[in-house]
C-alpha cells in the first residue's frame, strides 16, 4: 500500500460505513436479547420492536440527506439534458437562416 491508501475513502463513506457497523452491532444485541426471552412469541417481539422497527425508522431517517443529494443531482441532470436537446433543436434552423 502506498502513501494514497487512505485518499479513497471520503467522509461521507466513512460516516455511511460507521452507520452501518452501529446498525449491524445493533442488530446482534436485539438478536441476543430476543434469545433470553421465556417464549418465542416474546423472543419475535423484542427482536421486532426492539431492532427492525427502530433500526429501520433511524436507517431511512439518516439516510434523508443522501436520498435528497441523488435526487438534486438527477434533476440537475435531466436539465441539463433538457437543455442540450431544446440547444440541439434550435441549431438546425439557425443554420437554414444563414
């Protein structure tokens, strides 16, 4: 590995990448919890609303800025497309007047 190594990996990514090991540590804690539980039904429960409905509400909750970044840059691009076809139009008939 050269002196680079690290120059890959933005902020964004490494905040992203911590989210998810917080997430997956989560997970298996939930996981170790619901396995003490006297029943199955209780052990499903704990599992369901102690980990997947609050992980998944703080996944999308977190993931709100990214989704908003994707979706300025999309129409940003279907613009500038915009753009570059009406400019594709409007040149064959400022050729003719000439």
């Amino acid at each position: 590995m050269g002196d680079n190594a690290g120059a890959a990996v933005t902020p964004a990514f490494a905040s992203l990448s911590c989210m998810y090991i917080v997430a997956i540590a989560w997970i298996y804690v939930v996981l170790l919890m619901s396995f003490t539980e006297a029943s199955i039904v209780a052990g499903a429960a704990t599992f369901l609303f102690y980990g997947l409905a609050p992980l998944a509400i703080l996944l999308y909750l977190m993931g709100t800025p990214q989704r908003r970044r994707n979706r300025r840059r999309r129409e940003a691009l279907e613009r500038q497309e915009e753009t570059g076809r009406q400019a594709a139009i409007a040149e064959p008939g400022d050729d003719a007047e000439r």
